[in-house]
C-alpha cells in the first residue's frame, strides 16, 4: 500500500511538474507577441526622435496624407536648383557668380531671420533672376504647430521677403522637410505651393563636391527637384559639376516655380506632380 501511494505522489508530483513547464511554455508563447510590438514601439519612437534631432536635409516622415510637391511629372528635361538659406553666407556669392556665368536661374528658400540678417544678399538673389520661397519664419519642427501658429510662420517671413524683393512668395518649403496634414493644408489654403524635393545633394554632411554632384546627376531625372544649401561646405565647388553634367546629359534649368504645373493637377502617393488627365 506504501508503495502504491508513493508511486501515486511520485507520478501526480510528475504530471503537475509537466503542467507547469507547458504553462510557462503558453505564457512565453503568449508574451512573445506583445514583447515584439514592444521592441517595434520603441524602434518607431527611436527612429522619430532621430529623424527629430536630424539636421535639414533630412526627411522626418509624419505619417501625412497630404503631400508637398517632391517632383513633377515632365518628360521634357526640365529640372530645378534649390539652395536653402537658414545660417550664413560664405558661399552665397560664388553659388550666385556661377549660376550668374552658366545662365541657370534657381530658387532659394529663405527663413525670416536669414532675409533681415542678410537683406543685401536676398536683393542679390533676385536681381540675378532667382526666385525666392518662405523657409518659415523661425525654422522650426512645423508638424508641432498648431493652425494659427502655422499661419504667423507663414504670413510673417513671407512678408518680411517681400519687403525686402518687393515681389509676392508662392513657394514654401518645411524646414527640416518635417510636415503633416495640417500644415500642407493650411499652406495650401494660404495660397503657398509646399515644396519638398526628391534629389538630396547631402551637402550639409560636408561632402566632397565630387561626392555632391555625383548623387545629384546620378539621382536626377525630367522634372526633379534638387535640394542644395547656400552654405553646404563644398556646395559651390560642386554646382559647376552639377551643371555641366546635367546639361552635357540633355537636362534644362528652370526656378520651381516654372517647373511645377498651377492648375488641373493631382499629387501622387511618392509626392510626384501630375497634370490631369496623364495620371
């Protein structure tokens, strides 16, 4: 009887020790999904947080469904040259004296404090043929705005261009290339075409000039938008690379605002430009 009653606690002290490392084995099983959302939460909230720190240049995605203009669908060569203008001038004069010599006229996108900091260069932009966009009044993160805050970055640095031009802004261009719905609907309401572009020269990380206008001819195509800073390390030394190249390859320059269509267009899902009826 002894036996019999040792041999049943032995084998319930088996069966129980079976239940409990199958347990444990469902409790794992069910935990692994939620600690694999877990570790994709803090990979998102790590990737927003460095696209948050990153310098311009870089693209913070937001997530938006309204979309600026990153390219236009052309098939005639045409492409455009766009400088961002937010923190000095030390290469503004020879990006101006070559695209002066070359006979290509390109867009700048001023911030406010730049235009009143540097009133004497943005009248150089524009007497030499350039068109001059908002860059917003502060550069700051616009998709943290709300509507009104949107709406004085907006009205007040274009106002304060064309104080200094004495020319009306149609262009606009995030800072940081960060945006969201509201802020590409309230420029748009605001009668401001949002610009953001599909060609990055990189030239903010101080890339050699050769290195620059390589990703810039090997990236550009018939309607593409080409960002570049006016105070890129070795942005002037590149750009005649970058002309000579895209010109020797059959492309023609034209500001922004010559590229992108007014009217009867749509924008696709990759920010391209469509005129109706193509699409």
């Amino acid at each position: 009887m002894t036996k019999i009653l040792t041999y049943s606690l032995s084998l319930r002290a088996k069966i129980s020790d079976r239940i409990q490392v199958f347990g444990m084995k469902f409790i794992t099983f069910r935990l692994r999904p939620v600690a694999l959302a877990a570790a994709l939460c803090a990979l998102l909230a790590a990737s927003a947080a460095t696209a948050y720190a990153a310098d311009a240049g870089e693209v913070y995605w937001s997530g938006a469904r309204s979309l600026p203009i990153y390219c236009v669908d052309r098939s005639d060569n045409k492409v455009a040259l766009s400088f961002d203008c937010a923190w000095g001038v030390d290469s503004t004069d020879k990006i101006l004296e070559t695209l002066a010599s070359e006979k290509v006229h390109a867009t700048f996108f001023t911030v406010q404090f730049w235009a009143e900091k540097y009133p004497e260069y943005l009248k150089k932009i524009v007497d030499g043929g350039h068109e001059v966009g908002t860059h917003s009044a502060t550069h700051s993160y616009m998709s943290r705005l709300s509507e009104t805050e949107i709406r004085t970055e907006l009205e007040t640095s274009s106002a304060a261009i064309t104080k200094i031009t004495q020319k009306s802004v149609e262009l606009f261009r995030p800072p940081y290339g960060d945006y969201d719905d509201l802020l590409i609907d309230t420029a748009n309401a605001m009668g401001l075409y949002p610009i953001q572009w599909d060609v990055d020269s990189l030239d903010w990380k101080d890339l050699s000039a050769s290195d620059i206008a390589a990703r810039i001819t090997s990236r550009a195509k018939s309607g593409s938008i080409i960002l570049m800073h006016n105070n890129g390390l070795h942005t002037a030394e590149a750009l005649p690379l970058v002309i000579d190249t895209l010109r020797a390859n059959g492309f023609e320059f034209v500001p922004i605002g010559e590229l992108i269509y007014r009217e009867n267009y749509s924008i696709d899902a990759t920010g391209k430009q469509i005129p109706k009826g193509t699409a």
